[in-house]
C-alpha cells in the first residue's frame, strides 16, 4: 500500500498503482509457496493468539474512531479497491499513523505494521529488542530470505498470514503482522 502514498510525489496513474499492487501479491505468494514447500518442518506453528500486535487483531475490528482513540489522527489515510483476485471487488483503507500502520478489509484487520515501540507481540516482542529474544520466544523462522528487509518470517499453516520481524544490527526495527496477498 505503500505505492498509493508514493503516487502523489512520483506522478503515477490509479492504472500503474494498481499493477503494482498485483505485481507485489504474486511475489508474496510466491514466497509463501516457498516457504511451505521448502521449510515445511522448520519454524514455530503460530497460534491464533499470535495474530495480535498490540490490541489489535487481524480479521479483528476498527475503524478510523477507534483507531484514532489509540493512536491520534492519521497521518494520511489511502483506499485501494482490487477487483482482479476477488469475486467481487474488495476496498482496502489504509491509514498511516506516525510508527504503525494499519490495513482494514471487508473481513476487517488485514495487516498491522509497527516501527515504534508502542505496540508488542502476544508474546512480548517490541521494535528494538534482540533478535535472539525473537528466536527464543518464536523458535526457528520459516524463513530468513526476506525480498523486503533483513530478518526473521513465521507463518501459519496453510494460510497466507505472516508474522516478519525485519532487523537490522541484531535488533527489530519492524514487526508486520498479516496477509501476504495484499
């Protein structure tokens, strides 16, 4: 979703957005599809309580109100509506918010990202801890060879939902928590 926010400054038409968007969902497939065949018994299974970051939940409720409650006006709020991969076409908003991030669906949270330290894992993981207290508390990734950043990936079985701590200098400087199809 990144792309819509970089449109404005970058000239991009609603047409090349789009495209992009699909580009990026065919590689996050991709790697899911990676990942399940070939660290298929490496890596911790997550549990439903994993899908939380903070109190947020994916596939959890919220709107613009409540989210605004926790973490003040957005900063920018920007609407994608993909009618390529759905039956019917399906908005996604987004809404940027100074260290999270936040994509909400028809089926509700779809993706929570944080580069702050306001909001944890179910079990404990904040931006700026050690990547070894990740691997501690999560066990080995599903994988490490991230297309996006440095660091460590778990998903769910058969699903397309993951949980990245990407990292730099041994520490979490992200935590994304979602669908890898959006």
């Amino acid at each position: 979703m990144l792309e819509l926010r970089l449109s404005h400054d970058v000239g991009w038409n609603a047409e090349s957005i789009q495209h992009i968007n699909i580009m990026k969902s065919y590689w996050h497939i991709v790697t899911l599809a990676l990942c399940i065949v070939t660290n298929s018994s490496s890596g911790q299974v997550l549990s439903d309580s994993d899908l939380v970051l903070g109190k947020l939940a994916i596939n959890g409720s919220g709107d613009s109100t409540s989210f605004s409650a926790m973490f003040g006006k957005p900063d920018s709020v920007s609407r994608f509506t993909d009618d390529h991969r759905y039956a019917t076409p399906v908005t996604f908003t987004t809404f940027y918010f100074d260290s999270v991030t936040i994509c909400i669906g028809d089926q509700g949270i779809q993706s929570i990202e944080t580069v702050g330290t306001l909001l944890a894992t179910h079990r404990g993981v904040r931006v700026g801890e050690r990547v070894e207290l990740v691997e501690s508390l999560y066990g080995p990734p599903s994988i490490t060879d991230l297309h996006d950043c440095d660091g460590l990936q778990y998903f769910w079985p058969d699903s397309a939902l993951g949980l990245t701590f990407c990292v730099s200098d041994g520490r979490v400087v992200k935590i994304f928590i979602g669908y890898w199809s959006l």
